[in-house]
C-alpha cells in the first residue's frame, strides 16, 4: 500500500490563499477611503485656511482654532453637545429593558415589537415635527399635560431652560428604538445551555442578567454605546427641524454651529467650519477610544 504524501503548497498558492481575502475586501476598502478616510484629511487640512469655497484658499495656520477657543458660541455649543451625550446614553438601559421585556413569550408580543420598532423607521424630520407639535401650547398634548399639572403653559422649544431637554427627549424615542434592537439580535444569541445551567444553579433576576445574560451581550452593547455617542454628537436633524438653534442660539450644537459658519447665510467660512469638524471629530473619538480600551481590557480580564 503506497504512503500518503502531504501536499505542501507552493509559494504561489501560499501567496494566493493570503491575498484572497484582500481582493474581497479591497471594493470596500477603497470606498472607505475615499468617501471617509480622505473627506477626514481635507477636513483637517482645510481648517488651516481661509476659505470661503470658490477663491483661493489662504493659509492662516492655527488661527481658526484661536478664533473658536475664544468664541462664547463654540462654548455653549460644546455645553449642548455634552448635555446630549449624558442624557442620550439613556437609550442603552432602556433599550435593554425593552428588549428583554419583548423578547419574552406572551400574548400579543408581535404587537408590541411592532410598536416599539416604529420609531426607528421614521424620519428624524419626521420626529422633529412629531415632537414639535406635542410640545406646541394651546394645542399639543405634552404642552396640554404640563398645564394640568402645574397650571401654567410652557412653550417649551421657545423656553432656553427646556428648548434643549425637549429637543434630546425627541432624540431618544428613535434612539432607544434603535438599541432595543441591537439588543434583540443579540438575545436571540445568547447560549441557552448556559442559561439553564445558571437557572440549575438557582440564577435568577438581576443575578441572571449580570453573570449571564449581560457578558454575552458585550457586542450588542459595544455597538449600542458607539451609535449612541455618534448619534449625540451629530444631532444635527432635530436641532434644525425644531428651533434652528433658537431660542437665542441657546439649542446650538457642534454641528449646527459647523453649518450656520460654513454654509448658511452667516457666511461660507469653510475653513472655520472644517476647525469645528475636527473638534467634534476629536471629542467623538476620544469617547469611542475609551469605550474600545475598555471593552478591550475586559475581554483580556475574562
């Protein structure tokens, strides 16, 4: 009976087998780079320029930054977007709380997915004129229910106490939609083994969900905090659909600011614009850094 000879593969198959999963990913790749890694290089290029868009482009060096650390708008815009990125990371425990509450087995659950999911397929313009009109006085139900308890009518979106808590609470009814189903697919993941093993060992309730359930679940949660963060600090659709930074541009934020210098009627300072994109670029960053390093060093703990 002849021996059995083990193929050893040749440099040129051993070169192939490595490159083809490249080829594969170059299509996306090269999109990538050009429609976001390049886009984010100009961007931080232009913003050492005066630059209107249609002249030539002027080299001021860091001047654009000096003029927006001294700016009193770039502050309260800064304020805004930090406002929005503590109260909307709120739509990742309560998405959570929804997914498992719908991922039960009960009567009428489709229903209820059905209605939780909505807000997701909606608009954010939509949203912002939804959300207006309840916050409308005299007419809209939110307005309506603040009067009766309290007897007296706030317009809140022309009120610079409440324009901007009105305009994040808009924010979160589709956010939260959004991570209830991220959650959801991650659920319909979880190890049923290691459940059953969990409730043998009498796991039950919030011991459930913090030794089992939650652990298996860092993906979903990974995913959920960095469209959450990405979500606040971009949250350009609302502010615009529903004060356009008023009242007295108490409801501005970093992208909103960024398009009222660059490309609305205040002037088209491309390079002043492009300086606060990389601030709000950096800021981003900076949190989703910190998001990664953690997830990292848990993984390495476990």
């Amino acid at each position: 009976m002849q021996a059995r000879h083990q193929v050893v593969p040749n440099s040129w198959v051993r070169a192939r087998r490595a490159l083809t999963p490249w080829l594969f990913l170059l299509p996306a790749l090269i999109m990538f780079a050009v429609y976001v890694v390049v886009p984010i290089g100009q961007s931080i290029v232009i913003g050492f320029y005066e630059w209107d868009g249609f002249t030539a482009p002027i080299w001021i060096g860091l001047d654009n930054y000096t003029e927006l650390f001294s700016d009193e708008v770039f502050y309260v815009s800064l304020k805004n977007n930090l406002l929005w990125l503590t109260l909307y990371l709120l739509a990742v425990p309560v998405g959570l709380a929804l997914a498992i509450f719908l991922n039960q087995t009960v009567t009428g659950i489709r229903l209820y997915k059905s209605l939780f999911f909505l807000p997701f397929i909606i608009s954010q313009v939509v949203v912002g004129l939804i959300f207006s009109w309840f916050y409308a006085p005299g007419f809209g139900p939110v307005a309506g229910a603040i009067k009766a308890l309290t007897g007296v009518e706030i317009a809140i979106l022309a009120d610079e106490r409440f324009a901007t808590l009105g305009i994040i609470a808009a924010g979160l009814w589709p956010q939260t939609a959004y991570c209830m189903i991220l959650f959801l697919s991650g659920l319909n993941n979880i190890n049923p083994e290691q459940v059953e093993a969990a409730r043998i060992d009498n796991a039950k309730g919030l011991k459930m969900l913090w030794h089992i359930i939650l652990p298996q679940l860092r993906p979903a949660t990974f995913m959920a905090l960095v469209v959450t963060i990405i979500g606040s600090l971009r949250s350009f659709d609302l502010v615009s659909i529903m004060t356009s930074g008023g009242p007295y541009g108490s409801t501005r934020v970093l992208s909103f600011f960024m398009y009222e210098q660059a490309l609305s009627e205040y002037g088209y300072r491309m390079g002043y614009g492009a300086a606060i994109s990389v601030i709000l670029f950096a800021i981003m960053m900076i949190f989703i850094s910190i998001i990664i390093y953690r997830m990292l060093m848990q993984e390495r703990a476990g």
